[in-house]
C-alpha cells in the first residue's frame, strides 16, 4: 500500500490525531488492517445500493455517533459530506431537536441507545424500527453503520494513545 493516503488515514487526521512519519510507518504494518477498514468505511458510507438509507443520512448517522464519542473532528469530517443545506446536517448534534420522519428518528434514537448504551438494546428496540417502517433490509444496513462507526472510534482512540507514547 506504500504511504498512499487512505480514507482510513484522513479519519485519523480529521480526529485531531497527528500522523508523524513513525505513526505511520507503524500503521503500513497493518496495511490489511487499513484497507479492510477503508472497504468497511465506503460499504456503510458510499454502497452502491443505499436501500432506504440515504448517503446523506449515513454520513449524518456516522457524524452523530462521532458526536457522542466526543470526536467532534471525526464528527466535522462527516457533516462536511453533507450538502449545507441539507437538513440532516442536523442529526449530526445530538443537542439539537429534530423533525424528522419516523423512520428517520426511530433510526437515531436506535443509533445513540446502541452508541451509549448497548446493554439496553434489546427486541423492543428492533420493533420500535420496524414499527417506525425500517425495513429488515434497512436494519441491518442501520447496524452496519453503527457497528462500523464504533469500531473505527475505537481504532481511533487507540492509535491516539499510540501517538502519544
């Protein structure tokens, strides 16, 4: 992979982690580690077949769970990929009230209970969605998306840790 500039590595930049050249050195180790995350990244974020998620809504999704990790760099790097004009800009800040459509909110409150506390997430969660008219299909693509977000704030915060050693 050489020292090709990943979206992998631009997360990491956008989450305020600087990226000195023996960092990196100790990342290209990994390569494999960063080309399967950078796959996993544009399958939630950019897939061919966005379903019933729009590619504004996953980046909003990706920008709220940053949020709520307090990366609110990594949270930018996403809200960017949204038109500024576009009201999901708004999902992104947790802090902010939403109008949104039942579909739509059901899908955050899953995403933040699921972010913040995952033991509570349970049967009842999934037939909120579904009552809420989130598709099996969708769902799964919901979760995902959290999945993948949180895995790769964890990655985060441990290569940040890395940096500071």
């Amino acid at each position: 992979m050489g020292t090709q500039k990943s979206i992998s590595f631009e997360m990491i930049e956008a989450a305020g982690i600087s990226m000195p050249t023996t960092l990196k050195e100790v990342l290209l180790t990994r390569s494999d580690l960063i080309t399967l995350s950078q796959q996993a990244h544009d399958a939630c974020l950019r897939p061919n077949d966005p379903g019933g998620i729009s590619y504004t809504n996953r980046a909003a999704l990706a920008g709220r769970i940053a949020m709520l990790h307090e990366e609110c760099g990594l949270a930018d790097y996403y809200k960017a990929m949204i038109p500024t004009d576009d009201s999901a800009t708004n999902i992104v800040d947790p802090s902010i009230a939403l109008s949104c459509s039942k579909a739509v909110e059901a899908m955050i409150k899953h995403a933040d209970i699921v972010t913040t506390d995952p033991k509570n997430v349970g049967p009842k969660s999934i037939r909120t969605l579904e009552s809420a008219g989130v598709s099996t299909t969708d769902l799964v693509r919901l979760s995902e998306i959290i999945a993948f977000m949180n895995y790769a704030i964890r990655v985060i915060k441990g290569i940040r840790l890395m940096g500071e050693i």
